[in-house]
C-alpha cells in the first residue's frame, strides 16, 4: 500500500506492507493466466520484511531450498 500526501504534486511518501501495516521493503506479484482458477486475476501486494521472510520460507518448506534458489535473480551480480 502506498501512502501520499498532498502537496502541488503528488509526492510518494511511503510503501506500507499490506499484510501487517509495517514499513514495505517486496513485492508479491502473481498474474494468473488461462486456464487456473483465477484467470485473468493480478494479485500484487507490498510486503514488510517480516512478512516477505515468512513467504519465502513457506515456499522453501513446500518446493525445497534447491527449487527457491534456482528461480533467485540477484541483481548485484
């Protein structure tokens, strides 16, 4: 969730997790495509650390660290 205030012109003031209303640091982003259950839905949602950790922690449980680690794109490399 994105908080503005108002001034001459809109300023983007902070991005707030919209799970527990903490300061934002990821996004989630799913787009559901043909064929699933959700066609045509995009979720997209800001997450705090705290939350963000917890998900992808969820995923490693599920699919294992090997799989989590092969989809990882690290941007400093």
């Amino acid at each position: 969730m994105k908080l503005y205030e108002d001034q001459l012109t809109k300023v983007h003031a902070a991005t707030i997790c919209d799970i527990t209303d903490k300061d934002a640091c990821a996004t989630l982003k799913l787009n559901f495509g043909y064929g699933s259950n959700h066609d045509g839905i995009e979720l997209h949602m800001d997450l705090s650390a705290e939350t963000s950790e917890e998900i992808l922690q969820l995923l490693i449980t599920k699919y294992g660290v090997d799989k989590i680690n092969s989809l990882k794109k690290d941007y400093f490399e």
